[in-house]
C-alpha cells in the first residue's frame, strides 16, 4: 500500500497532473499511458476526499481536459467529406435507383438504408488503436480540429481493442433527453451538438453530454459498407442499429417508412434516411459529382410547418425558475396537432429571429412534440417588439442571468409559479404517485395559500380539500387517502419527486444505490458524486447547490416532522434471474420492452445499456439490429452470451 500524500506531494502532483493534461488535450502529445495517468489521478482524489479544506482551486479533478485554447487550427481532411443529394419521394428514389443500375449496366444492386441523424458531421482519426485527431466538416475539404472536444464525448473510444489505424465519419448530436433539461437555453439539439464542439474550452463541451453515431469507415480493407458498420461496432464504436440492406425500391421504401415511424420514438432527432449503394466497389465507379457522391442520397422527411400569426408573447415561468417567452398563436394544425403556443426559447432566440408581435410566423413542432416558432414568414410596419421583463412576472421578484446560461431566472424559492411547477412534478406518477392531484388542485392549493412548500402536502386535511371547487366528498377522501399512502416512498423515487434541476430518474436511482440515507446525501461532496458512473459535473453541481440552500433543508425536515418515512430498502437481487445482467433488443411478440425488462428486475436480473463481455442473456426480437451481431461476434471468440427470444424469457422465470 502506498504512503499517503503529503499536502506538499499533492500539490506537485496537482502541477504534475495539470502538464500532462495540457500535453494530452491541447498539445495531442502524451507524456504517459492512460494507465499511469488513472493512477495518479486516483490518488490525487483519495487526498481530496480526505482533505476536503484543501482542495487546490486549479485541480484537475475540478476541470476536463487542459486550459482553453485561443483559436482552433484548420485541417485540410485526406478525402472529402461529401454533402448528399436529396430526394422527397417515392419518384425520386425510383429514378436515383434506375439511375445507378443504367450506369453500372446491372439488373440489381444491393444498398444500405440508415437513419440520418440531425447533428454535426465530424471525421475521427485513430493510429495504432488511439484516437488521435477530431476534426469538423467544414467545406468538405478544410474543417477545423476539435480533438479536445471529441474526446470529452464518452460513447466514443478513446483507445481500440486492436492497434489499428483507421478513420471513422459521424455525426455528433445530443440525445433528445438530453436537451429536454436545457431546452429553456438552446433552440435545438442539432445548435447545442454544433456549437459545444466549436467550444475553446473543453470543460464546457463535456457538460454538454454529447452523443456520437459512427456512420462510415475510411480506408478498411472490408468490401462493403454493412460489413463495415459491424465490424466498427465489435471495436466498441456507436454504431446505429437500424442499418438494412435493401435490394428493390420496395425494401428502400419499406425501411424509409419503417425509420420514420420509429421517428418520435428515437432519442435522437433525424430528418431523413441515408441510402447507399453498399459494395465499395460499385461506389467507386459510379464516383462523384463537384458536390456529392453519385452512389448516395438522402431521402428527406416531410418538414412538419404551418404559417400563423403570432398574436402576443407572454412569460412563463418554469419550475426552476426559468423566464420562458411563449408564443401565443392564431391556433393552426401542426402535424396533426391543433397549436395555439410555441415556445420561443429566450430573449436571444427573439432577438435572433427578430420575432415581433403580429408578425406571420412559421411554426413546427420540434422533435415532433415541442411546438416552437421557426422564423419570421412575414412582419409589416408597426408590429411590436417584444422587450423580456426586468422582473418576474408571477412574484415580481428581480430577475437575473446565471454566468454561462442565456436564460433569465427567478431566485425567489417561494415564487408561486415556481412552487406550482414543483407540485404538479411532486405529485406526479413516476415521482410520489399522488393520484387525484391534478392541475386544477395544484394550482387552487397554491393561489389559496393552503400549500406554501411541498411539505405542506402532508398537512393538508378533509376540510380544506373538500372546500375546493369541483371537489366533491368521494374524490376527497381519496386523494387524503392517496397523500397518506405516499408517506412511505422508497429513496429513489423521493429524491427525483423533490425536482433537483437535472436530476431525472435515472440519476436518483445511482443516488439511491450510492448513499445509505437522506442525510449522507445532502453531506455528500463534489468528488462524492462525480464516483458515480454515469454523473457528470452539472448534476452534482445542482445536487450540491440545491442542498446548501436553507429552504431546501428546512423543507426536507418539515417532510419528516409530518409524518413521511422514507424506505431506504436496497432491491434484494433474489430470484432466478439472481446476480444475472440482461438487455432486450428488437420488438418482442407480446411484451413491450419496458414490461420485458420490469419482470427481468422483478426476478433480480440486472438490465444493461449495451453488449459487452458481462452480458449473460441477450432477448432478441423481430430487427435486433447490430446488437445481436455484437454478442454473435463476442461468441466466436469464447461463450459468453447466452441468445434467447421472449418465449425462453418466459419459460425461465
């Protein structure tokens, strides 16, 4: 066992840390393995988590990467990333098809069709199995490199099992879950991915949570683009599932409709589908036009907008307390949907898009379910401009901007707007699961002045309840007998209703796994939270900020002098499925996904986000996609996997 640190070797190792940084993120020259780094790294933070009182303020537990840079180089690629043709129809896919088997003189040809992911274009370089270089599209010829950037993107490796040297073409984006916890600062997933890889500092793109699909391999040896994308993935690259090959205009077709039917299903935006033809060989001699290559195109999704006139913006007021401008619309169908508002994102948007009152408007539903304002169709003489307001509209509390945020907030806790936004997330199913506490309740109790925290829930009585409007005796009795059975809520589920900004389900389920109790949670430290696989700095940001905060504290104690206990039981992992790890893929005949993976927990298994060597059961269903090719691959090897259908599932538990 090593000696520990000295407060002096700490802070050598701190400077020494800090230099090997620089050399790995700014320079691309690294001083020592990977190895070597995690250990001293490991035992940089021993000594942080034992001496809190003397963290040094430049440690590099604190920060990612090295110091930004102050411009970023230009990088002439070795082949030209290509933009793609489009096509809008199934006429148009016809003749692209007919076009490519006149001119390769053949009766048929195979193709790939794919989802095309709405993000960033990036090329990714590896020597001898390490990453080496990021770099931007650009012009197609010249685009700037992002290496410190890339590398802060978790889902894509930094080192390969094997000491290959390749490059590899994707798309960065982020996940639409992702953008949902920032949508009040950015106006799309695709802005947030383009301008966080344009960042100087690597620290900020990191807090982005930015994803990556790997959707080509450069110079492999490999005849064809599936087998290309197989083989990408078995080397631990994010590759998407939903790549078909298709031989008629029918299975094209037929794949189209089926990728943009999982469209509001994906975590990710797309606006198309990607065709290819899939022989390297065929691609080379139908070659390339001054702009595009011949033996690809995209098929472009239907844009989802309708013009309107915006009739006056007003302020609504988030949970968090977040200033949103909200469009309020001559009502107009959007994709099905009857709109009458859209969000406008904040006062940079507006001013972006000069946006004023009475102006036409286009509109679209963003990931086909948040309705936003697009741009300016038509404005004439006289139309208002619309100026955010200087204080909160609800509580008339001052405003302000966080450093580094573009939205306007509210600090008032007590805001009314606020606490109502709260309630309603309190309440709901998947947080205490208060049945009969809708809307309409949540906003009397508030307005009323009979809940002033979330604590006071649990005081409320028969006779303030059954004085509300609409409120009848029968639906009284039952949401008191509702709010008394939410008394005994387990951990998890009591740290995510509590509304932590960015602190979603997930997140409080590793909170819950990780701390013994409340109060081992709310004394828990920076380095304490980012241990946990899968939290980043922001969430522990916001759990250390929300805890230190008097309000939060006393409402936590209000909760427990009134009768809440909360159940800090771990799941007992008992069952057959007992010390077994799992993950579902494709469409089962008779359970959804979520109903497989529920009776998977309910029997003690274990569920996984991806195939790797400690997966014991892969359950595959219709279109299981790269992950069953995955688990085949890791089985040639050695037996590790063990492949069944739902009927097997079943049979075993």
């Amino acid at each position: 066992m090593s000696k520990p640190l000295s407060h002096n070797d700490y802070l050598n190792l701190v400077k020494e840390l800090n230099s090997y940084a620089k050399a790995y993120y700014a320079q691309d020259k690294p001083m020592v393995s990977d190895f070597e780094y995690d250990e001293k790294y490991k035992e940089l933070k021993a000594f942080e988590s034992s001496n809190p009182l003397l963290i040094a303020p430049d440690t590099p537990t604190e920060k990612v990467g090295d110091k930004p840079l102050e411009k970023f180089e230009q990088y002439t690629h070795k082949t030209k990333l290509a933009s793609l043709g489009n096509t809008f129809n199934r006429d148009d896919v016809e003749q692209f098809y007919n076009r490519v088997l006149k001119e390769l003189e053949q009766d048929s040809v195979e193709f790939t069709v794919e989802p095309k992911i709405d993000g960033l274009a990036v090329a990714v370089h590896y020597e001898n199995g390490t990453l080496k270089l990021g770099a931007t599209r650009g012009d197609g010829f010249t685009g700037e490199n992002i290496t410190q950037n890339i590398k802060t993107i978790k889902a894509l490796p930094k080192n390969l099992p094997q000491p290959i040297s390749l490059e590899v073409r994707g798309e960065v984006y982020m996940k639409k879950s992702v953008f949902a916890t920032v949508s009040d600062q950015f106006a799309n997933p695709r802005n947030v991915a383009a301008g966080s890889m344009r960042q100087l500092d690597p620290a900020v793109a990191a807090s982005r949570n930015l994803d990556v699909f790997i959707y080509q391999g450069v110079g492999v040896s490999l005849p064809d683009h599936a087998r290309v994308m197989t083989d990408l993935n078995g080397l631990g690259f994010p590759v998407n599932e939903d790549v078909k090959k298709c031989s008629s205009v029918d299975e094209i077709m037929s794949h189209i409709d089926y990728i943009e039917s999982k469209r509001s299903r994906y975590d990710w935006e797309i606006d198309g589908a990607v065709i290819k033809i899939n022989s390297f060989e065929l691609q080379e001699r139908m070659g390339y036009t001054t702009k595009s290559p011949r033996w690809a195109t995209a098929y472009k999704f239907k844009a989802e907008q309708s013009v309107t006139i915006l009739n006056n913006i007003i302020i609504q007021v988030g949970r968090t307390g977040t200033l949103t401008p909200v469009a309020v619309l001559e009502p107009v169908r959007v994709g099905g949907v009857m709109v009458q508002r859209a969000t406008l994102h904040n006062e940079d948007e507006i001013l972006r898009k000069n946006v004023k009152i009475g102006d036409e408007v286009i509109v679209q539903r963003a990931g086909d379910v948040i309705p936003e304002v697009v741009k300016v169709y038509k404005t004439k003489d006289g139309n208002k401009s619309f100026v955010m307001p200087s204080v909160c509209p609800v509580c008339d509390s001052e405003v302000s901007k966080i450093e580094g945020e573009v939205a306007l907030k509210c600090r008032n806790w007590d805001c009314p707007a606020q606490l109502k936004g709260r309630l309603e997330h309190f309440v709901s199913r998947k947080a205490m699961d208060i049945d009969g506490f809708g809307k309409a309740q949540v906003d009397q109790f508030v307005d009323l002045g009979l809940i002033k925290s979330l604590s006071d829930i649990y005081s409320l009585t028969k006779e303030a309840v059954i004085n509300l409007e609409r409120q009848a005796e029968k639906s009284t009795d039952k949401l008191i007998q509702a709010i008394e059975a939410s008394k005994n809520p387990p951990f998890d589920r009591f740290i995510y209703a509590l509304a932590i900004p960015f602190v979603g389900e997930r997140s409080a389920e590793l909170f819950a796994e990780k701390f013994e109790n409340l109060d081992a949670l709310l004394d828990a430290q920076q380095e304490d939270f980012t241990s946990i696989y899968e939290i980043g700095g922001k969430i522990a940001e916001a759990m250390l900020a929300m805890s230190a905060t008097t309000e939060f504290r006393t409402m936590l104690s209000e909760f427990m002098e009134r009768g809440l206990v909360i159940n800090y039981k771990k799941q007992e992992n008992s069952g057959v499925f007992s010390g077994k790890t799992f993950l579902v893929t494709g469409t089962l005949p008779t359970l959804k996904r979520s109903e497989a993976e529920k009776k998977i927990k309910e029997n003690g298994g274990k569920i996984l986000s991806a195939v790797s060597k400690n997966l014991n059961y892969l359950v595959v269903g219709d279109s299981p996609g790269a992950k069953l090719e995955k688990a085949e691959k890791i089985n040639k090897k050695e037996t590790f996997i063990t492949i069944i259908d739902e009927e097997n599932l079943l049979s075993l538990i």
